[in-house]
C-alpha cells in the first residue's frame, strides 16, 4: 500500500467532522482488502472476529498478536485503520501508554480504549478515576508519538449488563475532559439514550455498534451519530454462511450449497 499513515490518520480525523460515516470491521488483510475495494471509507479492527480466525474467544488473545495483526491490516489496504485496542493490554496507566505506543508504530490511524476490569474481577468496570487516568495515558501517548490519531474511549457499561444510561454519560462525559476525542458505548439500542449520549458528549462525535439490524445509516444519522461499526458482525456473518453451506454439504451432498458469487471478483481485488 502507498498511502503514508500521516494521510491516513488526516483523512481518518477528518471523517469526524461532519456528517455520519460507516465503518466495517475486517477480522484478517484480505476482508480488509476487499472492504476497500467496495467503496468504504475506513476500516476498523475487531478483536472478536480476529479472535474468532485463530480459533480463540474473544479477549484471548496477547498483545503481540494484536499488534501483528493491525501492521497487516494496515499494510493490506490503502484506507485508515483504527484499532479495537480492547482495555490497552494493560490495567495501569504507565502500561497503558507503553502499548498505546506500540499500537501507533503498526500505522492505525486511531483506536479505542475501553474501561472493563481484569478478568475475575468482582467489579464488571474499572474505577471511574482509574479509567479516566488511562484515557489520559492514551491520549499522552498519541501526542507524543502521532500526528492526530484518534482516540476513542469506550464505556463497557452496556455489555456488561449495567444497563443504567446516567452513569455511562458520567463515564463519557469523564473520558472526553480526559482527552478521548470520540465516545462509545457500544450496547445502546434506544433512539432516546442514543440521542442523549450524544447531546451529553457534544461537540464530540459518537460512535455507535449496530446492534439492532432493523436499524439504517440514515436513522443513525439523524440521531447525531457521526460513526457507526458492525464489531464481530461482518464476521460472524461470514462464517455463519460458510458454515452453514459446509453443513449442508455435508446433509445433503449437494454442491450447491456452496455455490456464491461475490459482488466483485477475487482477482480484480487480490490481483
């Protein structure tokens, strides 16, 4: 690919401006290609889905594969990458920015931190003023090492079953005096709390998951959502179709069942 991670990290801050813009989430280099090549503007990394092509659960995976996998993501496609950086693969702040440095050097053009505790922790959240710092140490760390990444911060309230909009807001509101320069709180599904999310953390822009598919980018939009991404979605799609063509292979002995034809052929995109 050609495009310095400068242009990209520009033109990635630049789609938050205005407006409202879709981003997919490619989970290896050739998804990412092929993204690119139907027109999207911007990727995203998803730890699930990658988690998922290496035989792994979500949230199993160490940081060196981490950031294997986003060098080849960003060197596969010509479009900013911003990385799910999951909780920065680290709890304290100084760890934080350690890893949030080495992310940059893979050639995102932004990432997201997210504030969920260690795994059997007894609190499903890190503590508020915990959480912020890390935000800071995010934020310290892109200045000093990038030329504008965006910084994303994420309140995990929602998938971790605390369904209460007012102190996801507080979490937000917290992260964005921290230095985040957009929010999310993926698990938000009501027009209304969508919508106060982003009159709470306004002028800055909001990131939505599409977790309700009755949903359209033009609904979104007129909510005020700047960007929204699919996480795991695009690849759990593409292996439920995989898979249950394999299956029915393997019921019925029809080869049909794996008959596809994609919207633009392999080598006009992997040529």
């Amino acid at each position: 690919m050609t495009t310095s991670q400068a242009d990209k990290t520009a033109a990635f801050r630049h789609l938050h401006e205005a407006g409202c813009f879709v981003l997919p989430n490619p989970w290896d280099a050739g998804s990412a290609r092929y993204l690119e090549a139907l027109g999207f503007r911007a990727l995203a990394s998803t730890s699930a889905g990658f988690a998922w092509s290496t035989g792994r659960r979500d949230y199993q995976l160490t940081l060196e594969a981490v950031l294997d996998h986003l060098s080849s993501l960003c060197t596969a496609s010509d479009l900013p990458v911003s990385a799910d950086f999951e909780g920065g693969f680290a709890i304290e702040p100084e760890g934080v920015f350690a890893n949030v440095t080495r992310a940059i050097m893979t050639g995102v053009a932004g990432l997201s931190i997210e504030d969920r505790s260690a795994p059997g922790s007894d609190r499903p959240l890190l503590d508020l003023d915990l959480a912020s710092e890390r935000i800071r140490a995010a934020r310290a760390a892109i200045d000093v090492h990038s030329k504008g990444a965006v910084l994303t911060a994420r309140c995990e309230g929602y998938l971790v079953g605390q369904s209460d909009l007012e102190p996801t807001i507080t979490r937000l509101c917290a992260y964005a005096e921290a230095g985040a320069d957009c929010l999310y709180a993926p698990g938000l599904v009501r027009d209304e709390d969508i919508r106060a999310v982003v009159d709470a953390v306004a002028p800055h822009p909001v990131n939505v998951l599409a977790m309700d598919y009755t949903w359209t980018t033009k609904r979104l939009a007129e909510l005020g959502v700047r960007w929204i991404s699919l996480g795991g979605g695009l690849a759990r799609k593409a292996y439920a179709e995989a898979m249950n063509a394999a299956k029915a292979w393997l019921d019925t002995g029809a080869l049909d069942a794996i008959a596809a034809t994609p919207p633009i052929p392999f080598p006009k995109v992997f040529g």
